[in-house]
C-alpha cells in the first residue's frame, strides 16, 4: 500500500512540476519532465501531436507563445499508479486584451520520472468562439511537420 501511495505521489509531483513550468513559459524546464519518447496530444486538435521533448515544446509554442498570462485551476486530481488525470479550467490573457477560458481534461501517464503520454480534452468550439481572429489565423499557418515525425 505505502509503495503505491509513493508511487502515485510521485507521479502527481511531476505533473505538478511540468504545470508550473508551462505556466512560466519555462520551455526547457517541460522539456526535461518528458520521456524521449513521450508524446503530446490535444485531442480535438487536427493534428497528430508531438513526440519527444523537443517536438513536444515546439507543440505547445505553437499556440502559448502569444498568450501573456494564464490563470489555471485545477477541480480535481486523480492519481493511480502511474496515471495522473487532471481536470481543470485555462483562462489565457492574450496581450491585445481578449481572454479565452478554456475547460480540459488532461490524463498524463508516467514512467521513471518522466510523463510518457500526455494527452488533453477539450472543446474545439468553445475555444475557437473566444480566440481572438489573429491567433487562429496564426495556428492556420502551421506546419505539423514540424514537430511531428
């Protein structure tokens, strides 16, 4: 039981860490909490996600770079074995002053300290009705291949 209970914390404490690293924008420290072969997905999203730290950052810039300041809360935590699943509210602050608020659920799996699968829920049209023209016009310009292999 105690070794389950440790188990589970540490998963929760890496979760926890790679939150607080994307929320400061803080790229090398998320990439350092993912596998070499951890993959990230938004899965309403109509791409196929990223695999490997390095993909995974250039993933998630695509659409936090021009974001300016996030609110996040979290409702819930549940922590089993390695799965940690999240579920919690993203408010982004966009510099030209819209805001978009966002509900997910986030499931994250974790494996010797790193999170081997990272996978997020969403609803495509409550995001897209609140983010600004610009910012979908700039995820429109992007390429998966670039950070997809």
């Amino acid at each position: 039981m105690a070794e389950r209970e440790s188990r589970e914390a540490a998963a929760r404490s890496v979760v926890e860490r790679m939150w607080q690293a994307l929320y400061a924008k803080d790229w090398d420290g998320v990439a350092a909490l993912i596998a070499p072969d951890g993959h990230y997905e938004d899965v309403p999203a109509p791409d196929p996600g990223a695999t490997g730290p390095e993909n995974v950052v250039k993933r998630l810039r695509v659409g936090l770079d021009p974001v300016e300041r996030f609110e996040h809360r979290i409702h819930r935590v549940v922590a089993q074995g390695d799965d940690v699943v999240l579920e919690h509210t993203e408010t982004w602050h966009f510099p030209t002053g819209e805001k978009l608020e966002n509900h997910f659920v986030t499931i994250h799996v974790v494996q010797d300290g790193k999170i081997k699968l990272w996978r997020d829920y969403w609803d495509l049209g409550t995001m897209m009705q609140q983010a600004p023209p610009w910012w979908i016009e700039r995820l429109a310009k992007q390429d998966a291949s670039e950070w997809s292999d």
